[in-house]
C-alpha cells in the first residue's frame, strides 16, 4: 500500500517535470538565436529536471528504432575513444560536443511528443524575427552596447546582435528564410502571406546587409537543392526559380554595400593568392584547410584509423599550418575552416566514415509529414554548406541548433508505432 502511494506521488512529480521540461524546450528554442550562455545555462537546468523526469528510460527505445540517433551514440563513442587513447590536458572540444550538441539531443528526442514539434519550431522563427528587429535597430543606430541585458556584437556596418559573430548569425538567417519559404505555398490566408513575404524579405535584406559570405552561400546552394529535389519534373518552375535568385544575388550586389565590398574583396584575395602566394586572407587562410590534408595524413602523430585525437587535434593543426603556411596562422589556433577535414584530422577515417553514415541517414529516412520533411532537407544542407567553410563542433550556437533540429527528425523518423514514443 506505502509502495503504490509512493509511487503514485512520484508519478505526479515525474509528469509535472515532464511538463515543465517542455516549458524549458520551448524557452531553450526561442533563445538558441541569441547567445550559447543562455543555451548552456538552460540545457544545464534542463538535464536535472530531465533526470527527475525519467524521460532518460526512453534512451533504449530510440537505439533500437532510430538510425541516425543510433550512429550519434556510435560517433559519440569514437570521439570518446580517440579522447582515451591519446593522452590530452585540454577536454574542451569534448565538453563541447556533450553540453552543446549530445545532451541536448538526449532531452529532446526523450521528451517531445507529435504536437509539441509546432511549437518548437514557432519558438525558433519567433526568435528569430526578435534578432531581425534588434538586427535593423543596430543597423539604424536605435540600439547600441547591450539590449535585453545581452551584449551586441556588431554595429551599423555589420548588424549582428547576440551571436558569436557574422558566420553564425548569417547561417541562422538563411535557415529561417528557407524554413519560412514552405509556409507561403501552404497557407491560404491572403493576408499571412502577404505578412510571411514582407517577413521573409527584410530576412533576405538583413543577410545581405550583414557582412557574412557563409549564409548566403548556403542560401543560393540550399535553394538550387531544394528546387531540383521539389520542381525536378517542371523546367519552367525550375527556370523561373533560377531568374529570381540570380535577380536577388544582383540587386543585393549592386545596392549592398556590404555584399559589394566582401566579393570584391574576395576577388582581391584571390588574386593575392595567385600573384603572390599570399594566405593571409580570408579567401587563403580557408584554402589552406585543402592545402594541409596531405600534411594532416602524412603527419606522425596522425592515426589513419583515430586521427590526432578529437581533444589534440587543434593543438597538432596549428603547428601543421605555422610550419607549412606561416607563422600568421597561429591567430587560427588550429581552427579548420572545414567540418570534414576536421573530423577526419580528429577522428580518422573511422571518425568521418560514422559522420558519414549518420549524415546519410539524416537525409534519407523516410518522414511522412510534408512541413517536417522539406525542413529536413533545408536543416541538412544548409549546415552541410556551411561545413565547407566553417567547423559545425567548432560553433556552440550552430551545434544547438542542430541539436534541435536533428531531434525533431530523430522523432519523426524513428520506426515504431508513434502514439507508444514518449509515453
């Protein structure tokens, strides 16, 4: 009779938990947009009162039913095991993946349920749209040093609010105008969509006048993706598609000045580049990343299998990029402009092989929901683009984001029978 009340008692505890675990989701997706303390300082709160829920007892249900979370653990295992057996002092790359990346996911994926995904990915947009409006405050010298209690980043001439710099903030953008764009061919207000244009073009406006190259580039690659997979079969949509992207790309050309000045300069590199073999650029020093791989395999403390080590590996690349490109490099601090080439210089070719094979079955594993599905597609190419110039397990705000995009495909693609997940 004690036992059933007890555990009657902790049943309730257990289900407000769960309930204000999702308060805490919800919170942590409209904040994501804004600084990774904030992510830290959730996701911290978030994990003691997912412990208290017992949410961590469906861990078993997702290795069994789910590919891609299974090939998370695996890779998780991996990093854990280059991080063994290569002696370190420096765990830093390491706490990072679990506090910003793993644990989020682990949360998530054992908490949510069909009807909150809405919800979540309306917190993020809502965010978002908070940070465009700080975004053109900046831009007009209304907000200046601080706002809401956080510091700003940028200024008038490079208008980022909170996050770490222009590479994240522009990311974060060209995925909430690609996630905004489905909505204007599904809703049947005249008057939504009239609102979700004027929102999706100040967007558009915002990442141009922003001095970030990594989210437009992932704008013009994920779309071109995105309208073969959805207009492959009409040339027409897909030529009409094309017109108005290469319009958006010359506007933005000839009346931003910021897009103006950061392709001639990224013209100017390159020909500083082939004229005088000069790396210290912006264009150069991401060459570099391809010019090193040779350098990287041949390399004495690199293991074709291991790597150098998840936790040793910047440590290693920056005495690699010194002596091969110069002591200029040493500012990088063994930053690889490149998610693959740094997995693999940290992880082997096991590493990157598991990566790999996680990364197929994000984008192939059947999800049913429409909505759900073209957000897969704009989640996974947008930060596969943006992994040929920057480091995905390098940037705090990105591997939140991630995690909270990768858990809602998690969910939506586990194999099971779906009203049994979570419950």
């Amino acid at each position: 009779m004690i036992i059933n009340i007890k555990n009657i008692e902790y049943s309730k505890i257990s289900s407000f938990a769960d309930k204000l675990l999702i308060l805490f989701i919800l919170c942590f997706s409209f904040f994501v947009s804004f600084h990774p303390v904030v992510g830290k300082y959730l996701v911290n709160n978030m994990f003691y009162i997912w412990l208290i829920s017992l949410n961590f007892k469906n861990i078993f249900f997702y290795l069994k039913n789910n590919k891609i979370f299974l090939f998370i653990i695996i890779f998780f295992l991996w990093i854990t095991f280059t991080v063994i057996i290569i002696p370190t002092t420096n765990y830093y790359n390491y706490d990072n993946f679990i506090k910003y990346f793993l644990l989020p996911i682990l949360i998530i994926i054992t908490t949510i349920k069909k009807e909150h995904i809405k919800y979540i990915i309306s917190a993020f947009l809502a965010g978002m749209f908070i940070n465009e409006l700080i975004s053109y405050g900046i831009y007009f010298e209304l907000i200046q040093n601080s706002f809401l209690g956080f510091n700003i980043v940028g200024n008038k001439f490079n208008p980022v609010p909170f996050l770490t710099s222009h590479i994240e903030y522009t990311l974060f953008l060209s995925f909430t105008i690609i996630v905004s764009l489905f909505s204007i061919f599904t809703i049947n207000s005249k008057f939504l969509k009239v609102l979700l244009s004027l929102f999706i073009t100040t967007m558009t406006i915002n990442l141009f006048i922003t001095t970030g190259r990594t989210g437009q580039f992932t704008l013009l690659m994920t779309i071109i993706f995105l309208i073969i997979i959805y207009f492959r079969h009409n040339i027409k949509y897909i030529m009409l598609s094309f017109v108005t992207i290469f319009s958006v790309f010359i506007l933005a050309f000839n009346f931003s000045s910021n897009t103006n000045t950061r392709l001639q300069q990224g013209y100017s590199d390159i020909i500083k580049l082939i004229e005088n073999k000069d790396y210290n650029t912006s264009f150069g020093i991401r060459l570099t990343s391809y010019i090193i791989i040779p350098d990287i395999i041949k390399d004495e403390r690199f293991n074709l299998f291991y790597g150098m080590g998840y936790c040793e590996k910047d440590r290693i690349i920056q005495d690699i990029q010194i002596k091969k490109i110069g002591t200029f490099m040493e500012g990088t601090f063994g930053h690889l402009h490149n998610t693959y080439i740094a997995l693999l210089a940290g992880t082997g070719f096991v590493g990157i092989i598991i990566f790999l094979i996680l990364w197929y079955y994000l984008f192939t594993l059947k999800i049913e929901d429409g909505y759900i599905n073209y957000i897969r597609y704009s989640f996974f190419f947008v930060i596969s683009f943006g992994g040929i110039s920057s480091e995905l397990f390098w940037q705090k705000e990105v591997m939140l984001l991630s995690a909270i995009f990768i858990s809602i495909i998690i969910y939506t693609t586990t194999n099971n029978k779906k009203e049994k997940i979570n419950e």
